[in-house]
C-alpha cells in the first residue's frame, strides 16, 4: 500500500473500524439480554428459546408482562405438597 493511497483508503477504514465496534458490542448486548432471560424462564418452566423475543422491539415489553401476570408451569408443581394442594397466589 502506498502511502498516497492512504487518503482513498479512510473513509472504507472507518466503515470497518464502525462495524466491527458495533458488531462487537453488538453481541456483547445480545448476551447480556438472552442469557439472563434464558434462565428466567426455564426457572419459570418455559422454554428457554422465548428469551430470544426478547431482541424483538416491543416484544421484550410483551414478555416482561407475560412472565408477569402469566401461570408458571414451575410452580404449578410446587404448589401440590404431601399435605394436599395448596395456593400461593391468594395471599
């Protein structure tokens, strides 16, 4: 490369450095959003790949008033004891 193609080359230079920064962080943020939700809602008793509507615009709001006010399968089975069944909901 000669340095007189130096001042061609920037703008393209920038481009990369932009994508890679965002691609990076990019995945950076998808991590930190799907692996916290993922285990929310297999401890919930859902599926696991629901996290992933959580990268969807408004669909992270949709999911967060889902698991809000939805019945969690995992609890259905806490809520039978030895001793009969019992509700945890009416308190």
């Amino acid at each position: 490369m000669h340095p007189s193609n130096l001042p061609a080359l920037a703008p393209q230079m920038v481009f990369i450095g932009f994508f890679v920064f965002f691609v990076f962080f990019g995945v950076i943020a998808v991590l930190l959003i799907v692996i916290p939700f993922w285990q929310i809602f297999k401890k919930a008793g859902f599926p696991g790949a629901l996290s992933l509507i959580m990268l969807i615009p408004l669909g992270n709001i949709i999911m967060s008033f889902f698991l809000a006010f939805s019945e969690w399968p995992a609890l259905k089975d806490k809520r039978t004891t030895s001793h009969g069944t019992q509700d945890f909901t009416s308190h």
